[in-house]
C-alpha cells in the first residue's frame, strides 16, 4: 500500500500499478466512490491503514486525515479548534474528489466526520453515508477542558489503559507516554473545547458503530446520533471496547459496505453482534 499526499491535511491511499504500460485506455465511468477516513485522537492517517482491505473495493479511492502535531507533521502547531478543521478538511475533500463520498471517523474522528460532512453538503457534494465509530453525538461530549488540562502523567496512562490497551501492561505504557500525551492532550482539548450548538442534521444516511465493552460509548449514545440525520439511520454494536474493530475489521468493513447504494456482499454476523 502506498500513501500519497494530496495537502498537508489528505493523503490518499493508492494500490501499486499493475496494468501493462500499454493497456488501451477504458472508456470514461461515472467518479468512482471515495471514502474518507478519520482518524481517533492521538492518531495519524497510519492508524487507519488496517481498515483498507475490508472497507475499499476495487476502483475506489481512500483518503485519510494527516492531523497536524503528529508524523511528519510533527513540528506543525496542533489543532485547536475543531470546526476551523473540518471546514478546511471539506473544502479540500471538495477540491480534490468526484463521485460520493463515504466518511467513515472513530472517536474524535468521527465528530470531525460528522462536521466535515455537514459541510459537504452545503458545498453541493455527494455524501453517500457517515459512519461514526465509537462516539458520543456531538451534544454528548464527555470532555471537560479544565478536567483534561488537569489530568497527570499517571492519569494519561490510565486513560491509556482503559480505552482498551489494557493488555499492554503498564510498563510499555509508560514508555510511550511521554510521546504520546501531547498530542493527547491536544485532541482531547480539541474535543472538549468543541461547542456544536443546535442540532445541524445530516441529509444523508449515517450509520453509528460501537463496542459492547466500551467504557466511554454505550449503546443509548449510539442511538442517539438518530437525531443527528433526517436520512437513514441505524446503530450496531460488536463485541470488545473502544477499539472493537482490532481484529474485527472484516465484520466492520462489513457493516459500512452493506449500508452503501451498491453494498459488497454482505458479511454474517456472529451472535453476539447485532443491529
């Protein structure tokens, strides 16, 4: 998988060329679908590259947030407000996409999703669905900004710890903690400080997924988001915590596709999982 940077913000993951350098060129199809990926605080465009082999179908494109603060954005200034990002996040999808788009965020990123999307379609685009992965809808935030600014070394590794890294002990949590507390921090603030104001529904259909585990995102927050739309809604859950989809990305690719205008396949589900 190759990733290429479109701006500072979108990267697009593209597959290695395999057609013959004189394959006669195809007849010109409609813009083929895009999905857009955005990323869970702390984490970069790499951190959703899992999710490509169950999500993308072949001919359609996937691009993913670079947040600044963090890879080879690392010497940049970190977000601080979150509406300022999506409004640049969507004009920039805009500018660079045909065809619909499918915005697929979990936790912080998932907000941001929903406000990118928002956007999308008061720039006229094509949003074929949002799907927001193990978060609060935007009036349910559980940040605080004072709480968060508080919040000690050893705070951060319990955080850590209980949104589900648990089983990496606390000694390796510890030894990734001074490098990643501060960006933490800052997606965290970037949240808390977020003030979304009226309900804004979407047009489009939107899909809510979260864990049966998760300590922050329990299933009344999933249904909540049903307000967020006047289009189509559903919620359903999989089994682990915030970060159910480890290990399950193929149920979780699953779920999104089947909710698309043209779904792949759909993947059975376990009991267990259910809708």
């Amino acid at each position: 998988m190759r990733r290429r940077q479109l701006t500072s913000l979108i990267w697009e993951f593209t597959e290695p060329k395999t057609e013959p350098a004189t394959a006669p060129v195809a007849a010109q199809a409609s813009p083929s679908r895009t999905f857009v990926l955005a990323p869970f605080g702390g984490g970069s465009a790499y951190a959703v590259g899992d999710w490509l082999s169950d999500l993308r179908a072949p001919g359609e494109r996937v691009l993913a947030l670079q947040y600044p603060g963090r890879g080879p954005r690392s010497a940049e200034p970190h977000a601080t407000d979150l509406m300022a990002l999506a409004r640049t996040a969507a004009e920039e999808i805009a500018d660079h996409t045909e065809g619909p788009l499918v915005l697929v965020g979990h936790s912080l990123g998932a907000v941001l999703g929903y406000e990118i999307a928002h956007r999308l379609e008061l720039l006229g685009k094509d949003v074929e669905l949002v799907a927001v992965s193990a978060a609060r809808p935007p009036d349910l935030q559980r940040l605080d900004p004072a709480v968060v600014l508080s919040m000690t070394r050893g705070d951060w590794i319990e955080e850590l710890a209980t949104g589900g890294n648990a089983g990496l002990g606390a000694s390796p949590l510890a030894d990734v903690a001074d490098l990643a507390i501060p960006v933490l921090r800052a997606d965290y603030l970037l949240l808390a400080r977020y003030r979304p104001g009226p309900p804004r529904p979407l047009d489009c259909p939107l899909l809510a997924l979260g864990g049966t585990a998760d300590p922050w995102v329990e299933r009344p927050h999933l249904d909540a988001w049903r307000s967020w739309t006047t289009g189509p809604f559903a919620a359903a859950v999989l089994p682990g915590d915030h970060f159910y989809y480890r290990g399950a990305t193929a149920e979780f690719g699953g779920l999104i596709r089947s909710r698309l205008r043209h779904p792949a396949p759909a993947v059975a589900l376990t009991p267990g999982r259910h809708l």
